[in-house]
C-alpha cells in the first residue's frame, strides 16, 4: 500500500482537466503571457495603439460559470440593458427571463443548479445498456450488431476507468489521513522549515526513510500539499461517481429533455453557478482590469464579458452548446470562446448548424484543442471544425493549442495538435488568473491557451472596429511568431518534433504583429 501511496504522489500534476501548479512563486510566472516571445508581446502592442481609440467589444465565455463580482472584473461583466433585473420578466422577449448579464442553461427556473454531469460516452452507454444489458451475442439481430459491440466497448471501459479511480480515490483518502504524520517524521529528521536542498542532503539508509525521502522532495516543494491532496480525492469523487456511473441522472434538476432541442424553455439567470472557477479564470485571462496591480492581468481591455453556464463538472450536453452559441450570436457577442471538450458527441449535427450560425453571422469561435496530448486528426475533440458531414470548414473558427514560456519545450506537453485541425498555438502552461471570490490561481491547459486568442480577437476589434472578424481573423493566423523547424518533445510522446508540423501556421501567436497588420490594412 505505502509503494502504491508513494506512487500516486508523482502523480499529483495531471489531477484533473486543468494541472495545478503548486509551491511556486506567482513573481516568476505572473504575466508571462503578456510578455515578450514566447509571450504574446501583448504590452509592445498596446504601445503602438497608444494614439488609437478603442470600441466596446462582447465576448461571450460558454463555460462553468463566472464570479462577476469578482473585484478584477469590475466595469468588464455584460449588462443586457433591455432586461431589468430581477422583476421576473422577460422584458426584452427573447426567451430568457431576467437575463441581465447572461444565461445559465445548466439550471432550473426554481433556482438549482446542476454540477456534475455525467461523460458523453456514460450517457451513450447508460442508452445502449437499456437494450442490451439481459442480452448475449447470439441475441443481437444483424441492425443491432454494430450498436452492441460499441455498447461492450463502452462498458468495459467505463468499468475498468471507475474501478480505478475508486481505487485511487481510495488512496488518496489515506494519503491525506497520513500527511501530518509524514511531515511529522520529516521534521523530526530535518528541522521545522526543511527545504528541497535539506532533503537532497539527507543520507536516508532504511528502506522506509528512502521512501520517506522521495515524499519529502515533493512535500518542501508543495507538489504534495493538502490542497494538491483535496483537489485529487474532488476530481476522482466526481468521476468514479458522477462522471462515470451510468444510474447518475444528471439533468435531475433542470428537467429539461436534452434530445428535444425544441425544448429550450430551461435554465435560470445564475451566471456564476455552484462552481465558477474554470469560467472565471478563463474571464480573467480575456479581460482582468490591466495594470491595477491585482492578479494577472487580462489581455483586452475595452470588453464586457457575457457568462453562459453550459459546462458542468463531466461533460456538456450537445443542446446546452447548441444554445448557448445561438444566445450569445443573439445578443451581440463578437467572439465565443469555447474552453470545453469531449471525445463524444450525440448531436453533432445541431452544435454544428449552431456554429454556422455564428459563422453565417460573422461570430469568431474560439475552441480549445484539449488536453490528451493527441493528434485530433487520430482522436476527435468535439466540437469540431471537421464532422464528417460537413462540406467545407466554418470561416469563423479556431482551435487553439497550448504553449509554454520555455522555447526549448515550446508545446505544452498536455496539448492535442494537429497539422490540420489546430490553427495556432497560445500561452496556457502556468496562468496567474482570476478565481472565485475575488482570488487568483495558477492553472494551465488549452482551456487557458483558448481565451488568451479570444482577448487578441476583442482587442483587434476594438481597437479596428472596420474589419471584419473574419479579416482579423485571418491576421492572427498569418502574424503568428512561426517557429517552424524547431525541434522540441512531442506532446503526449515526447519523441522530437518540428513544432511547425503540431498547427496549420506552426506558430505561436503574437499580438504586436498582428496589430501592425491591422494598421497596415486599414490605412489602404
């Protein structure tokens, strides 16, 4: 058992969606992004616009939620101004009551909201096991055949992923129970403020302190932490079950029917929900007041961000997403930005009619990769710019990778890629942004690379207002910091790779540049 604790210890920075980055100093990475190369020179940029004037810019955040009385938000929250609020009218008749800086369509008109949710694929599978579960192969007729064996390829792994995580959530369980006692025994060999040079100087001998030892490296530097434990044992409890446990009914308090997508009349006006802090720190990277000395600050400044809650904890469903595009198109969002993902989609066709929506209305969307560390052209990540029955790719959309501040490991090595599917690279490896409760964290993942392009696409808006998202678009893409021919660790493999070969520009994107383009193009 202690080999097996001591084993989930190394384990502790890919808990979860997002890894959290613990015992570092917020000095050393706080506003790299905004920084020079690889940052995206977002300051040598606002140099150059000093003499400009800038436009409001909507930025719709599908996501988790936002804290909008977050105190580096201030001035930056979306206000529907023909909706007064909380009179329990939908004075602006669009369908959406009291919706004065959003919408939340993972709630119910009484006020609930739902967390958790279950994995595209558990729902898919919780389906097929109505109609297969009492059966065997030789029952299967030959229309069922293909429906079967997806429904046993389901099962096994769901089963054999909740097995283990229950396991695990076991151990962490214990971990946490036995963390006093560790630091204890460690300070008792070294001293009450024992540093990573005062455990590498120690000459353990005895099995156990060897061990011990290993443990301590990861406790002086604050990898294994109580909070690094508590976020592991509240990621595992969610997926063993909730995420994957197929009786979970996950829309129990909303009541809507998620396959009718004439059924729209749900949700609530509680933009920040049960758990905001995805959402929120996704908000800050957009738009965070600039320059207020606070947390990190955000890369657009003339912005106001419009919350739509449609991403639990687990996976969204399709008609959330759908909607969502269509409400934030509606009401007057320039750019969405999309920090979710899954590997299943049961209603591709109607997210897909949503986005061309967006697209026929000139909406950026902005998605990110994920984070597997895969090729999407090998593993999908929906929603996509590549269904199969699509006829030509969407004008107005990107999908973003994940870059680092190190020119040596230049793609974050959680990223998915691809030399089809990505578009662009953007900083989303150690984050200073805004949280819940008017605090900040360090958190990475395309989730965070997403947003840093949806504030470059508000902010050349805003500063452009002529051109057209689909033109500032295409400057973003063409005035990328190319890096093409760079050898760096594949992500997910680590074996070489050119970074140009990981996104249609191979390169990172960069706001400095793509600003001089801008100014170039609207002086002809």
């Amino acid at each position: 058992m202690k080999k097996r604790i001591l084993t989930l210890s190394f384990a502790l920075f890919s808990v979860g969606v997002m890894n959290f980055i613990y015992g570092q100093k917020v000095e050393e990475i706080k506003d790299w992004y905004n920084g020079p190369t690889p940052g995206m020179n977002t300051e040598k940029a606002y140099s150059s616009l000093k003499k400009q004037k800038s436009t409001t810019v909507i930025v719709a955040v599908i996501d988790s939620g936002i804290d909008i009385e977050h105190k580096d938000l201030q001035g930056k929250i979306w206000t529907n101004e023909d909706e007064i609020p909380n009179n329990g009218i939908d004075d602006d008749k669009n369908g959406y009551i009291d919706d004065v800086h959003g919408w939340n369509f993972l709630g119910s008109p009484g006020g609930l909201n739902q967390d958790f949710a279950r994995l595209e694929k558990t729902r898919i599978c919780a389906e097929l096991h109505t109609k297969f579960k009492d059966k065997s192969e030789s029952d299967i007729s030959d229309a069922d055949k293909a429906d079967y064996a997806k429904y046993k390829e389901l099962l096994k792994s769901i089963e054999a992923e909740r097995q283990e995580n229950l396991s695990a959530l076991e151990q962490y369980t214990q971990l946490e129970q036995m963390l006093p006692m560790l630091k204890a025994k460690l300070i008792e060999k070294l001293g009450e403020n024992f540093t990573e040079k005062d455990v590498d100087a120690w000459k353990a001998e005895s099995p156990q302190d060897l061990q011990l030892k290993q443990l301590g490296k990861y406790i002086a530097n604050g990898q294994l932490s109580e909070e690094a434990i508590k976020e592991g044992i509240q990621h595992l409890n969610a997926s063993a079950n909730y995420q994957l446990n197929m009786e979970y009914n996950d829309r129990q308090n909303i009541g809507d029917n998620p396959d009718d997508f004439n059924d729209v009349h749900y949700g609530n006006s509680d933009v920040e929900g049960p758990d905001a802090l995805h959402g929120t720190h996704v908000g800050g990277i957009i738009g965070a007041v600039r320059h207020n000395e606070l947390g990190g600050d955000g890369v657009a400044e003339n912005i106001r961000l419009m919350s739509v809650r449609a991403v639990p904890d687990g996976d969204e469903q399709d008609k959330d997403v759908a909607l969502a595009i269509r409400y934030a198109v509606d009401n007057g969002a320039s750019v969405i930005n999309m920090s979710f993902g899954k590997a299943y989609s049961k209603h591709q066709k109607e997210v897909y009619e949503a986005m061309l929506y967006a697209d026929a209305k000139g909406v950026l969307l902005v998605h990110a990769a994920g984070n597997d560390g895969v090729n999407l052209d090998e593993n999908p990540n929906f929603p996509t710019n590549e269904y199969s029955f699509q006829a030509k790719p969407l004008d107005m959309y990107l999908c973003i990778g994940a870059s680092t501040r190190d020119k040596k490991n230049l793609a974050a090595t959680f990223s998915n890629f691809s030399s089809r599917q990505v578009n662009i690279f953007a900083p989303g490896f150690e984050i200073y942004n805004t949280i819940p409760q008017s605090d900040y964290k360090i958190l990475q993942g395309t989730s965070m690379a997403a947003p840093m392009v949806s504030g470059v696409a508000a902010l050349l808006k805003s500063y452009f207002p002529s051109l057209t998202m689909k033109e500032i678009k295409d400057i973003m893409l063409a005035s990328a910091k190319q890096y093409k021919g760079t050898m760096i660790p594949s992500p997910g493999t680590g074996t070489s790779v050119d970074f140009g070969t990981l996104s249609t520009t191979g390169g990172v994107i960069d706001i400095s540049a793509a600003v001089k383009m801008c100014q170039a193009k609207v002086k002809k």
